[in-house]
C-alpha cells in the first residue's frame, strides 16, 4: 500500500492573525512495504505532516493519495483505516480499567464479534512481545516500557498496512528504546507492513530505517539512503541536526587509519570496521 503526497501545503489557523505555514509544497511517495525514517528539529513539520496519512488533518492545499484513492473522499473511510498512527507517549491515551478492554476499544467502536476482538487482542499483546495474561491487569499497574506496548498493541489489533510511529521511544531508558526498536524490526520483517518512524534521533533513524527524508521549515530538505543524507553532515548541522556520534568518531579515525570506512552510522557497524584493523 503506498501514498502520495502531492504538494501538499498546511496551514494552522488560516485566516487569522496566528496563521502559520507548517507544510509548503510537499511532493513525496512511500512505497509499499518500505522502512522510512522522518527525521527534523522540533517545528520542522514532522509531525503535521504524518497526521496527513489517515486524514487526521487535511491539505489546506494539495492531495493525499492512498493506494490512488485521495484520503480526504468520502469513499476513503475504511482505506483510511488502514493507516495506524503511534503518536508520541501513547501510554498517555490508556483509559481503560483492563489491558482487554483497552486494546479492544477500536474493534468494539468498529462492531467486531467477541470471539475476534479476542482472538486478535491476544495475537496483539503476542506480537508486542507480552503474554496474554496481561490482558487482565490494569494497565495502569504496569512499567512505562509495558504501556508502551500495551499502547502499540492497540493500534495493531486493528491490522493496518503502513504503520506511523511518532517519537516511539520518547522518554524510555536505553534498554526501553532498544526493546521497542527491536520490536518495530520485527514487526516489519514478519509482517511486511510499511514503516514510518518519526525521531530526532539520528542514531535511532540509523539503526534500523531504510531511507530517510530530512524535514526543515515544513519542506523536505534531502531524502535518500542514510549513506546519501549522513555524508551532507555540514548541511545537517546547519539546520540544527547532525549526523550519529559514531560516524563523527570514524571520521576521526580515518585520519589515523586511511583505509577505514568512514560511512557508519551504528556502533555495531563501527565494531565490525575497526575489527579489521585489530591484530590479536
């Protein structure tokens, strides 16, 4: 299921004397089945952006197409749907007196049969890597890293296709971000749903995305492969970003080591690199 976003502009409170421009001419497309990474300063339009996907707000100029459908038409309902977004602390959204009801609350909305909405409650709450016996607890009894899952899991009981993941690892320790990561991972490579993951976090982009597009000013200021947007590490830092600490400590060792490769972005990258030139 791809989208096209065909220049797409969005302005908060037009007309008045607040109005600002948090989107200008936006031309991009996501593939079907791809890992992407959003990445920008805070205010760059990362996140306005995003709650265009599923039509949770609308062009002020422009279109959103979903598999060729324009997601504003009245017909585009249930592709919209198809669309589930992790919006930043979602545990914050958990309201329910069970994990159960918590994760069913959209499946019941929607008019599902018991015997489904428990049956995917369950393969839910598996697939974020908790047991089912969580499903009883209050989920407000639970550690952050839970209500994270918990929170995830009630986005996918609903079975979308591409999957928005906003800031996801906001606020949780090294481990919780690296559980959470691994989780997204996996959740891509069993399932083959599209990915979007929005950070300001080029260390947590490089771990595990695929393409990025940089967002600056509410335009898309580079897209490509993590090695084509790192290496412009003097435009990045202009716009208040920069490139992982690790790739910046390679760079310093090329001077010592020339034939190092200088493009890596992730410690585990950089182990197997300076491995080579260790003599045991």
């Amino acid at each position: 299921m791809s989208i096209i976003l065909e220049n797409l502009s969005y302005v908060y409170m037009k007309g008045t004397p607040f109005e600002k421009k948090a989107l200008d001419n936006i031309n991009m497309e996501i593939r079907d089945g791809e890992f992407l990474g959003i990445i920008g300063h805070t205010g760059s339009g990362k996140s306005t952006l995003v709650q265009h996907l599923n039509g949770i707000l609308k062009p002020t100029f422009g279109k959103v197409y979903l598999d060729g459908e324009d997601i504003t038409s009245k017909n585009a309902r249930e592709l919209r749907n198809k669309v589930g977004i992790v919006f930043q602390y979602p545990e914050h959204q958990l309201f329910e007196e069970t994990v159960f009801k918590d994760i069913a609350f959209g499946l019941v909305k929607r008019g599902y049969k018991e015997d489904e909405i428990e049956s995917r409650a369950k393969n839910s709450v598996k697939a974020v890597g908790l047991s089912d016996e969580i499903l009883s607890k209050s989920p407000f009894e639970l550690s952050g890293g839970e209500k994270r899952r918990v929170a995830i899991a009630g986005v996918l009981v609903l079975e979308p296709k591409i999957l928005v993941l906003d800031e996801p690892t906001a606020g949780l320790d090294p481990k919780g971000r690296d559980d959470i990561y691994e989780l997204i991972s996996d959740f891509h490579n069993n399932f083959n749903v599209t990915i979007i993951l929005v950070s300001h976090s080029m260390e947590d982009i490089a771990k595990i995305v695929k393409r990025v597009i940089v967002m600056n000013r509410g335009t898309i200021e580079m897209e490509g492969t993590l090695g084509e947007v790192f290496k412009q590490s003097e435009r990045l830092e202009e716009i208040g970003l920069s490139v992982p600490q690790i790739t910046y400590l390679m760079k310093k060792l090329k001077n010592y080591i020339p034939g190092i490769n200088e493009n890596i972005f992730t410690v585990a990258q950089a182990k197997d690199e300076i491995m080579k030139y260790i003599h045991l």
